[in-house]
C-alpha cells in the first residue's frame, strides 16, 4: 500500500495557516476542524508545520497566544510523497516520533498523512486478509 491509497480515501484537503499566524488562530483552526496539526505555508512553498505537542510546550514556557507560528513551528519538515509505501511510512514516524507528514509533489503540498490515518489503513487491510482467508478456509475441500 502507498500514501496515494490512503489520500484516495480521506481526500486531499489540507488546513494550513501562513507563518505570521499567531497561536490564537491556530488553536481556533484546530478546535474548528478537529485536527491535530496544521502546515505552514508562505508563498505556497512548506516551510513548517506546528501541533498540539508546539503549543503545550510554548504555553508553557510562560508565553501567551500572540505569538507567530514562525516562533513554535518544527521548520524541519518531513515530507514523504503519494508513491511512498505505508510500512516504511510507519517506521518514520515510528522512529522520529511525528503524528503527521505532509505530502508533496513536485513542490506542492497534496495532502497529508496522520499515524491515526496509517492504523486505520493497516486494520481495514488486515481484516480484508482475514475475510479473504476465512473465505478461502470455507471454500476448501
């Protein structure tokens, strides 16, 4: 399976806020989509992403909700692609502790991807397995 499977299912939507964004709007956008994380975008190029995680660790240091998200944002993106395979997008977010990835092609931002968004995929692929099995234990002489 690949990202592009994933993206086929969920859509390609993607809420993102420009880095001179204060925390105030992001804790807005998050709470008014029910998401977890949001990408930072200037002149339609990646250049952050912040999340729930940013903005507890920046409340608190004793700073307030003014602040722009270029102060809090993880500028060091991770990026995966539509072709890249889900067992090996597993193990990166695994290892390097992210929840989520953009997905980017040629440049543009064209989804992204959360761990919750690969443990779904992994399940409702693993009980396709197990039906396909039964079936075929059924069918068996």
């Amino acid at each position: 399976m690949r990202v592009a499977d994933i993206l086929r299912k969920k859509g390609s939507s993607v809420v993102t806020l420009p880095s001179a964004a204060t925390i105030a709007q992001l804790v807005e956008s998050l709470d008014d989509n029910n998401i977890g994380a949001v990408v930072v975008v200037d002149d339609d190029q990646v250049v952050g992403i912040v999340s729930e995680r940013d903005i507890v660790h920046h409340l608190r240091s004793g700073r307030d909700q003014t602040s722009a998200l270029s102060d809090i944002m993880s500028a060091d993106v991770h990026v995966v692609t539509a072709h890249d395979d889900l067992d090996q997008l597993a193990l990166i977010m695994t290892e390097r502790r992210l929840r989520h990835l953009p997905v980017v092609e040629d440049g543009a931002l064209k989804g992204i991807v959360s761990i919750g968004d690969v443990v779904k995929t992994r399940l409702e692929a693993l009980a396709a397995e197990r039906d396909h099995l039964e079936d075929y234990l059924r069918k068996a002489p």
